[in-house]
C-alpha cells in the first residue's frame, strides 16, 4: 500500500490544506479562527508547506494593516488530491 | 489544532471537518449595494430638479458624477468586507469580476455615443438610460443566481423590465421625458439596490 503524504499527514497542516482547496484564498486570521490553532504553531505550519510548494504565502498590506494572504499551489492541489485516493485505499473506500 | 499525527480515520474527519467550515455561508453585508442605489436616486433627483428649473441639458453631465463617486467609495468598503472576512471565494471573484466589466461599461458607451455625435452630429445619448437598465440588472441577476439570494434576482428583473420599456421607447421615437421617465429610473434604482441592500443587511445582521 502506498505510504500517506508525511508532509500532509499532519493534523494542522491537512486542515490548512483542506481549508485552501476550497477558497481562493485565505487570510492568517481567518486560517487561525478556522483551525483553532496559535499563531506561531499556524506560522511554522504554513512555513512547511511554502516551503515544499504546496501555498504560496503573500505578505502585503490592506489599507493600513498588514495581511498574510495564503493560496493553494497546482502542485498543493495535485498533492492533495493524491493524499484523499491514498486515504481512500487505507480506509477501503 | 496541533502538529501531531493522525490515524487515517482522523485524516478523513479533519477534511471532511474543515471543508464543513468553508462552506459556511458568507453573506456580504448590503452597503455597497445601497451606496450604489442612494446614489443613483440622489443624481436623479438633483438632475431632475435642475432640468426642471433651468431647462439645460448640460446638467446631464452630473451622471458622471456616480462612476467617480462610487467607484472610489466601492473600491474602500470592499477592502472592509475582505478584510473582516478575511477569505476569497469563487463565488467573490465571480461576482467581483462581472461587477467590475459591467461597472466599466458605461465609460465605453458615453466614448461610443461622444464619438458618434462628433462624426454624424446626432443625439445618441438616450443609449445612457438605457445602459444601466439593461447591463447592471443583469449582472445583479447573476450575483442573485450566484449566491442564491432572491432579492437580487427579483430587483435585477424589476430594472430589466424597465430597462427593455426604456429601449423600446428609443427604438420607437417616443421622448423620454423627465416628467415620467426620472420616476421610473428612480424606482428601477430602488427595486434593483435599495430594497436588496436592505434585506441584505438585515440577513448579514442575523447570521
């Protein structure tokens, strides 16, 4: 059986994903509220994603606030969908 | 949430969890709609008023006064919205994009009819009534269709309705006259934002 996606199969870092693949994008805030995590566990996490290419983090400002905005890549989508039919076996589904 | 292993069992339960979260409904509140809506009203009656009392057309050139007022005021309270919600969907882009072109559009029909008067000397600029009747009930339709809200779907066909008896009386030659046609592009303005935009923030307030 093929092994699980040690980078998605991860409790936060699977919620992100999951999150970004049904918005266009998200802002840090928003990721935060939505998987109930700290901001420095959230930072770390989305650092290892970026990081292998699966988001692309923007760092930019709205008005006069900064915003950390955070997308879902081609390569985290074809990732992604890649863990689900690996789950899919391990769950016989 | 934390950095932490999980069973598969586990894996499907925080997909499934969090796109269960996404899918939330978020319903923008109604102020950029009712912006839009006041304004318009407001320019209708000022232009009405003076056309009334001084009899000079020229005072139709304070149309132009709604794509610089509210295009800046629409360009602020979006940046509001994205950033209380904090999340871009489709749904966002889609209606975004198609309230973009058709807001866009009038500048290329006022370019259109000022070329035509330049060239063959006549009076086009009865296309500019018809314009926002036609193309802004549209994409309000579609934003209606879009995130499955009636009132836009039904505001959007009041002003469509009043739209197409707006072309049919230029293609016929009768006279839009300020006297009946102000009202009715005041009421179309008030069907197709004004009542939506309320509704809209009463529904934003409840959820």
């Amino acid at each position: 059986m093929k092994e699980l996606n040690p980078l998605l199969h991860s409790q936060l870092r699977l919620a992100i994903m999951s999150i970004l693949m049904n918005v266009e994008e998200a802002d840090f805030v928003y990721l935060k509220e939505k998987t109930e995590s700290t901001a420095g566990n959230l930072s770390v996490q989305l650092d290892k994603l970026s990081s292998a290419g699966y988001i692309s983090v923007e760092k930019g400002m709205l008005g006069k606030r900064p915003r950390t905005t955070c997308s879902i890549t081609s390569e985290g989508q074809r990732a992604f969908e890649e863990y689900v039919e690996v789950l899919k076996t391990y769950l016989n589904l | 949430m934390e950095d932490r292993k999980l069973t598969e069992k586990e894996s499907l339960e925080v997909i499934t969890s969090m796109i269960a979260r996404t899918k939330e409904r978020y319903l923008d509140d109604g102020n950029i709609l009712l912006m839009w809506g006041y304004l318009a009203v407001f320019i209708a009656i000022l232009v009405w008023v003076l056309l009334a009392i001084t009899r000079q057309s020229a005072w139709n050139f304070l149309w132009f006064m709604m794509p610089l007022v509210g295009g800046v005021a629409t360009r602020a309270m979006s940046r509001k919205q994205l950033r209380e919600r904090g999340v871009r969907t489709f749904t966002d882009r889609a209606t975004s994009e198609l309230w973009a072109i058709a807001g866009s559009s009038p500048i290329w029909v006022a370019v259109v009819c000022l070329i035509l008067q330049c060239l063959t000397g006549n009076d086009c600029w009865g296309a500019m009534l018809a314009y926002p009747l036609i193309v802004v009930p549209f994409a309000e339709i579609a934003q209606g269709i879009l995130i499955k809200e009636d009132s836009l779907i039904m505001g959007g066909l009041t002003g469509l309705l009043i739209g197409i008896l707006t072309i049919c009386c230029i293609a016929g030659g009768i006279v839009l006259h300020a006297n009946w046609f102000q009202p009715l592009f005041i009421l179309a303005f008030v069907a197709m934002m004004i009542v939506p935009g309320h509704i809209l923030n009463r529904k934003a307030k409840r959820e």
